[in-house]
C-alpha cells in the first residue's frame, strides 16, 4: 500500500502519528456520518476497521457499528473488520461486511503453533508483511476450467508461485488433488512482491 492514499479516522488522538506521505488523518468519531464525509468514505476502495481498546472486546460492538454505517453510506465498498472476541461473530453476520478477522484467536493459535512448530510464526510475519520477499495473494477464478486444482499447483510451481488452499463457499479446501475448478472459487497462493 506504498502507493496508496490512506485516511486515518480517530477521536482519540490529536495528531498523524505517521510521517508517510500517503497517510493522512481525520481527526473525529467514525460513527457520525459528517466524519466519514471528511475522510472522503465515498471514494474509498477499502475500509479496515479497528478495535477501539484492545483490553475491551465490548468494542466489537462499536466495529461492528461503524461497519454498519460506512456499509449504509458506500454499499461498494470493501470493508475488514477487527473483531477480538470470536464469540462477538453474531454481531458481523448482519452487516455486508467482508471479511472479518478475529485477532485474539489469531494470535492465540499462532501461539500455541509456535510452541509445537518452530519457526511457523516467523515465516506467517514474512508471508503478511507486504514487505520484500514473498507474501500471500488471493484470485477468484473467473470462469471453469477442465483442470484439476493438482495441475494448476503444479503450473503456478513452474512460475515461483505456491498454491495453498482453494476456498469454494466459505470454506477451504487444503487437500485439493482431486478438485477440479469452479466458477468463484478463490485460490490463496504464495509469491513474490
């Protein structure tokens, strides 16, 4: 996101805490509608929408609001929510949110892999930092092919790029040797930036 322009909104601070040229800030509540305006919501590709206290997972609730409300004002638009507590999942099914990720879960599995695996989390730190190096990417497949997913893998090899997983109706499909395409599958795979 080097390239793109993003907006920061928080009632809680009075100033950029970033000294990036393409970060800038919008200091007010991101539930009054007179805010967004002034973050220019309605331009917005993208809304990423983070706790508001990290020790208080009631402020799933306030996400879950602000969710709400950007999805009311820009129906377009992608939006990721932080939830911390994955029992607050309920409050997200109502919305049009788009992806919600459960932080403390996250965190917490990563953990006890960790503890298990060695070196898995240094490689997911790698794989989501966007930096150098290699990174995850996703891919809705656009039409039907008459090739297993096993073949695809083995093509995407040949090109410096791994598939991991091929997501079909909200659900993940690790072993896929036997899959064969689908119109709206997403395929998650591993390459270079």
């Amino acid at each position: 996101y080097a390239k793109v322009d993003i907006v920061l909104v928080n009632d809680k601070i009075d100033a950029n805490p970033f000294d990036l040229e393409n970060v800038f800030f919008v200091k007010g509540s991101p539930l009054q509608i007179e805010t967004l305006d002034r973050a220019c919501l309605k331009e917005a590709r993208l809304a990423i929408v983070l706790c508001t206290n990290q020790a208080d997972s009631s402020s799933d609730g306030i996400v879950a609001s602000v969710i709400t409300l950007i999805e009311h004002l820009h129906p377009e638009i992608k939006t990721v929510a932080e939830c911390l507590d994955d029992r607050h999942a309920v409050l997200f099914r109502s919305t049009q949110c788009d992806s919600v990720v459960y932080t403390n879960q996250l965190i917490d599995n990563l953990l006890v892999q960790e503890t298990q695996d060695p070196g898995v989390s240094s490689l997911v730190n790698e794989l989501t930092d966007n930096g150098q190096g290699f990174t995850l990417y996703s891919a809705v497949v656009d039409s039907k092919f008459e090739m297993p997913y096993s073949e695809v893998a083995q093509k995407l090899t040949a090109r410096s790029y791994n598939l991991i997983s091929v997501e079909r109706e909200g659900s993940h499909q690790l072993d896929y040797a036997n899959l064969k395409s689908g119109k709206g599958d997403r395929v998650i795979y591993v390459g270079t930036t």
